[in-house]
C-alpha cells in the first residue's frame, strides 16, 4: 500500500502544482524556462503512474473488504466509465460544445471515472486509488473553472462536428478498453 500512496503523491502532487502554487510554478518556469519544467514535470508523473501502476497490483494481493456493492453499480459504473471517456476524449477534440460547456472536461471525466469505481469496488485498494483521484479532479475542476472566470477565458464557438467526433472517439476508445484492455491490464471484465 505504501507504493499505492508514494505513487498518488508524486503524480497528484505534480498535477496539483497548478492549483496549489500556481505563483511558485511560474517562477520554476521562468528561471529554468519551459522545456526543463516539462521534462521535470512529465518524469514525476511517469514516476508516480508507475508508482502507482505496481502498488495498486500489490495492494490487490492483500485485499481489505470496506463495504460490498450493489451488484447493480457495476453496471452503472460501466456507464459512468463510458461518460469518462467521451469527456476526456473532449478535451482534446477542438471546437465541441463540452469542451466549451465545461471548459475542463478530462477534470469532469476523472470524477465521472472515480466516482464510479468507489461505487462498483469496495476493497480498501480501491479506495485509496479512486478516493484521491476524486477529491484531486473535484477540487483542480472547481479551482480551473474558477480561475478560467476571473481571466474571462472564453472557448472557441462549437461545432456539431467537434461533438460528433469527441463522441465517437469517446465510445470507441471505451469499447476497445472495456471489451479487450481492462481484462487484459486490470484483470476485471466490466461487462459482465
């Protein structure tokens, strides 16, 4: 468990320079210029995912019953999953009305996806991997959309086209890691 947790503080922490010391952040960047903090900031990230990645398989050797799901949230939590992905895939398909609803829609797709994993999973593994993720993307999306008022940061006009393809993209990338990379990575079908 104590990878699980290193893992989560490097990469949350990384991620949360932004909203936690935004004023630090900018000073980095400008005394060692942008390219250095990237790299500094892509190789904790990568370090904390892998954190991550092996102390969550070896927290599942020990498992700790929390509390037992509804068989029903599986299932919701498939759905929530599917959300997930087509808000993130918004986030990078220009020009489509979530993106300019919302403003951050990969913070709305990392709650949507943590809150439906602590609804379908009760070990305490799972908890301490999704109960973080969701308290971190509420509070970066409410602080993002917050500073995105005060800057007055207005999103290019959508398009039915850029919804059309940030659907898409979103469903068929959740179709692959449903169908095939979730059983294959985690060892779970969600389907079922």
């Amino acid at each position: 468990m104590y990878l699980l947790i290193f893992g989560l503080l490097l990469f949350l922490g990384a991620h949360s320079l932004g909203m936690s010391a935004a004023g630090w952040r900018e000073r980095l960047i400008a005394q060692f210029g942008e390219k250095l903090w990237k790299g500094l900031f892509a190789l904790l990230s990568i370090i904390g995912f892998v954190f991550i990645v092996i102390g969550f398989g070896i927290a599942r050797r020990h498992p700790v019953l929390l509390y037992v799901p509804p068989v029903w949230a599986r299932h919701l939590n498939a759905l929530f999953t599917l959300v997930a992905f087509v808000l993130v895939a918004a986030a990078y398909v220009p020009r489509n009305h979530i993106k300019a609803k919302l403003g951050h829609p990969m913070l709305a797709g990392t709650t949507v996806w943590a809150f439906g994993h602590l609804l379908a999973t009760g070990m305490l593994h799972d908890v301490v991997l999704f109960g973080p993720f969701l308290l971190w993307a509420l509070a970066d999306f409410h602080l993002s959309r917050r500073r995105d008022r005060l800057a007055g940061v207005v999103y290019p006009p959508a398009t039915i086209t850029g919804d059309a393809i940030a659907l898409l993209t979103g469903v068929a990338a959740w179709a692959v890691f449903a169908a095939v990379l979730h059983v294959w990575l985690i060892g779970v079908n969600p389907l079922v």
